[in-house]
C-alpha cells in the first residue's frame, strides 16, 4: 500500500475556517460525510479529493447550520479533509457492523495533520472543544481513544467533545476509562452525543448506521440521560430553510425530545423539511425511514450554542 501523503496544513486554501483569534477557548469541527451523492456514481473514488466540489459546498452549509453554534463563544477551526464517500462508508458498514473502518487511512491522516499543525501553530495554548457532526463524530471519537490518549498535553485542555450524531457506546466508554459521558448542562472534560430519530424508526427498531448497540445520547433540550420528557417550548430554536429563498431563519418546527433508553437515542416528533425523493431513499437506505441524522444540529441549535456557552463559563470559572 502506498504511504499516505496528509494534506499540508500550512496551507489557508487546505482550511475552511481559519479564524480571528478573538475569544479565551476554541473549537476544532470536523465536518460530516458531504461527498454523498457523488460516492455512487460510476467509477467515483472511495475518498472525496480535497477539491471536491460537493464535499466543498456541503462544509460551507454544515458551518452555517452546525458549527456556526460554537462561533458566539469559540474561535471555530475546520479543516479540509480527504473523508469517505458515503457509498464506501456504507459498504464497510455492512462488512463489519459499524462505518469506522472507513474513517481511518486517509480521512484520519489528514484530520491528525490538521490537528497537528493547530496545536503547534494557532493553539496557542487556549482550552478547546473538539466537534463534529456524523463521520466527524466518528473522527473525533477515533482521535480520542488514539491521538488524544497519546498527547495527554493536549488533551488536559479539552473543555469538551460534541460527537453528535455518531454512536458513543457502553463498550467504547469501558475501553477508553479516560474519557467520561456528560451527565449535566454543564460538566467539562466530558463526551456529549445524542442520535435523534423520528418514532417510526423507534417503533420498527429500524436499521441506522449511526445507531450502534448500547449507545448513549444526552437529551438536547433538558440535558438528562433518562427519559423524562422535553416539551418544544423548552426548545430555544431550530433553524427553518424557506424552500422559495434558500435562506434559513430561526424559529419553532415542533422539535421536543425524549431519550428512547433501549434504542439509545434522542425521539422527537419535530416537522421534517421536504426533500427530493431520491435524497429521501438514500437517507432511508442508511438512516432508517424516520430518520432525522441530518437535523441533529439543527433540530436544537440554540440549545447547542447556548449549551456551548454554558459549558465554556463553566470552564473558564472553575
């Protein structure tokens, strides 16, 4: 095999974000799969190139919807990285049980040179959160049980990791006893995850690739792990696309929550943005018929953003 070349991070055109240094901590966000539709042409590549123009586009969108939530408290990283399509994420799926295998090689070579050129050239440091939404959670919770274990320098400032959308199981946590789950709204140092689905994937314990045996998921709306029930009115908002305009806007799609224990993630009965049929196959393929992966963030974005701020004055006044 040949030895991977990682993406030079020296570079600014390798980084979406490379932002102001303007607040006390940062985040470093790995995006999701965004080369999606391209991984099933004919003839396409397992790994997205780092100019991949669906993968581009797709990072530009998950910072506006997801990451922008760690911007009012955090200095917000995001790299490029050369990630797995999501037909070979799939197919590694199906051989083995989980999508990880598809997340190491080239995607964790690059993620751990963007790492390394952070924290030796913009860290500067500050205490950080690492996050991510899908194969970044995936990425993130890999770096935590290997690069991080192995950079114990680094890691002693990790505020927080918000692996959402990505299994964080018993078995995982008992295997790494360095890392913990968050327990509260505003403990530090902790895990914080949750997989939301819709109650017909409940209901038909339907297939999700993100959803593993034995996960965990902290309720968004009350920050419980048990299952006592989030009404919308606790919800301080989700962001709404106008399908006529393409802009988004904050306001009420009826997002609540309740943590379903046995499945391990977060129900919710909130309003779901019409989609193209073949987009809605394709999400139903891997995320089950009532899945809502694709909304975990935004579902319960003020939440997050408030959650974030929360935590970091928590951190910052210990």
């Amino acid at each position: 095999m040949d030895k991977i070349i990682p993406i030079d991070y020296s570079k600014k055109a390798s980084w979406y974000k490379l932002p102001e240094i303007t607040k006390k901590v940062d985040t470093f966000y790995i995006y999701a799969t965004e080369y999606i539709l391209g991984s099933f042409e004919e003839g396409a590549p397992d790994f997205a190139t780092i100019d991949n123009a669906e993968m581009r586009e797709g990072a530009k969108i998950e910072y506006r919807d997801h990451a922008a939530a760690f911007a009012e408290a955090t200095n917000v990283f995001v790299p490029y990285y050369r990630q797995s399509g999501l037909k070979y994420a799939g197919e590694i799926f199906k051989k083995t049980g989980n999508a990880d295998g598809a997340f190491v090689g080239m995607p964790y070579e690059d993620i751990t040179a963007a790492l390394d050129y952070y924290f030796e050239n913009c860290n500067g440091g500050r205490p950080f959160i690492i996050a991510g939404h899908s194969q970044g959670s995936a990425m993130a919770l890999l770096l935590l049980r290997t690069y991080f274990k192995d950079h114990p320098e680094y890691y002693s400032r990790m505020l927080a990791a918000y692996t959402i959308g990505y299994s964080v199981t018993k078995s995982y946590l008992a295997a790494n006893p360095h890392l913990k789950f968050a327990t509260g709204e505003t403990d530090t140092g902790v895990i914080i995850a949750f997989n939301t689905e819709g109650p017909g994937n409940v209901e038909t314990n339907a297939h999700n690739v993100v959803v593993l045996p034995e996960t965990m998921s902290i309720n968004p709306l009350n920050w419980k792990l048990d299952e006592t029930y989030a009404p919308a009115s606790m919800n301080l908002g989700s962001i709404i696309l106008d399908e006529e305009t393409g802009e988004r806007s904050i306001g009420d799609v009826g997002a609540d929550a309740q943590i379903n224990l046995k499945r391990g993630v977060v129900v919710t009965h909130a309003q779901v943005p019409p989609v193209s049929e073949y987009v809605a196959q394709v999400s139903a393929q891997f995320f089950g018929p009532d899945g809502r992966h694709a909304y975990d963030y935004m579902y319960y974005f003020n939440n997050i953003k408030a959650n974030v701020a929360k935590r970091v004055a928590a951190y910052l006044n210990k």
